[in-house]
C-alpha cells in the first residue's frame, strides 16, 4: 500500500511538473508571440512612414501648388517676367494649382507633352506641359483674342523650332503668350520681334532644368 501510495504521489508530481512545464512553454510562446507582434507593427508603421512621404514628395497631394510654387514675377526692362521664389520639380498625378496661367514651372505630370515643334489645337494638360518646359521648351499660348493670322503664323514658326509647343489657353489674360521655365512675356503678334528674341534665349535656355531631356516619346493629345 506504501509502494502505491509513493506510485500515486510520484504521478501527481510528474503531473504538476509537466503542467508548470506547458505553463512555461505557453508563456514563453506568449512573449515570442508578443515581441513578433511588436516587430510586424513597427515594421507597418515605419513603412506607412515612408509611402507617406514617398507620395508626398513623388506623388502629390491633390492640390500640389501653392506652397510649392511661392513667388512672384518681376518684369525685366526686356519686358521679360521671371518668376522669383521657389518652383516645386516633384512629380505628381493629381491636379495642380499653379498661381499663373499659363503656369512657368512648378510640380508636374510625369509623362511631358511632345514639344518637338507640336501645334496643339485644344487645350492641354497643364501639368504635362509644364515637364515640357522643364526639359528646356519654350511653350507658346494664345486666348480668343489672338487674331488668325498671328496664330497661324506663330505655328508655322513653331513646326520649325525643336523644343517648342504651342496651344490655345482660354484662361490667359494676354491674347499671345511665350513661356519658359520661370520666364513669360507677351507679345503683339507674330511679327514682334521679341517673339525670336525669346526663342533664341529660353530654347534649351540656362533656365533649363533638365538640359537636352526628350522632347518626343511623350503625349500628342
């Protein structure tokens, strides 16, 4: 009877023993469990970080203008506007609002308009053609007040010039306008002779962001 009862209290021992052991072994998987949790959250939350500021600086809020684009224009004795603060380069894929139309810089589209000498007869993205301008083009806009014969001839002139875009801009106050990166001026028709004087200096002009960046292999619509 000794013999059983030393058998039965050395079960109960090994019992106990094993159940403090699986207690041990549960809490042990418990804290691995915890700390793995931890790392994982972390992890998200260091990434979240990153996109976050990876959308901001590469892709753009909805509205990526205004602070960016902070400045004002001073008009040279050339007549010449230039734009002075800070233009933003990121690029983006949601609307911009620009503070001057037709815009001189600022945050842009990724894809750029072809501004290879391209005559556009409707209006165009402005963020596109602002990668246009950014890869040296001189853009050339005009309103309902332009008369035909100017528009015609300034297309003429422009289907002969590699890095230049032309389109119609309803929003522009001026009948015809010439647009580089931070530069703009207006000018009286097609036979002004700033017209020339624009395009020989801002064409792949010191201006240029992105000298001898494409100008084809873009948008055509």
């Amino acid at each position: 009877m000794g013999s059983a009862k030393k058998s039965s209290s050395a079960r109960t021992a090994r019992i106990e023993e094993m159940r403090r052991a699986e207690q041990a072994r549960e809490r042990r998987v418990r804290i691995l469990t915890i700390a793995a949790s931890v790392v994982v959250v972390a992890g998200l939350v260091v990434g979240g970080v990153v996109l976050v500021q990876s959308q901001s600086d590469d892709d753009g809020g909805s509205a990526a203008g205004d602070a960016k684009n902070a400045g004002k224009f001073v008009t040279g004795k050339d007549g010449v506007r230039t734009w002075e603060g800070t233009l933003g380069r990121n690029h983006v894929t949601k609307t911009v609002d620009y503070p001057v139309t037709p815009p001189v810089g600022g945050d842009h589209n990724p894809a750029w308009m072809n501004c290879n000498g391209d005559v556009y007869t409707d209006e165009i993205n402005n963020t596109n053609a602002v990668h246009s301008l950014e890869h040296g083009a001189v853009w050339v806009t005009y309103n309902a007040a332009a008369g035909k014969a100017d528009v015609d001839a300034l297309a003429a002139k422009v289907k002969k010039t590699p890095y230049t875009l032309m389109s119609p801009v309803d929003g522009q106050k001026e009948p015809i306008l010439l647009t580089a990166w931070g530069h703009q001026r207006t000018v009286t028709g097609a036979e002004d002779p700033n017209v020339d004087a624009f395009l020989e200096k801002f064409v792949q002009g010191r201006q240029t962001p992105e000298p001898g960046a494409a100008c084809t292999n873009g948008l055509s619509e």
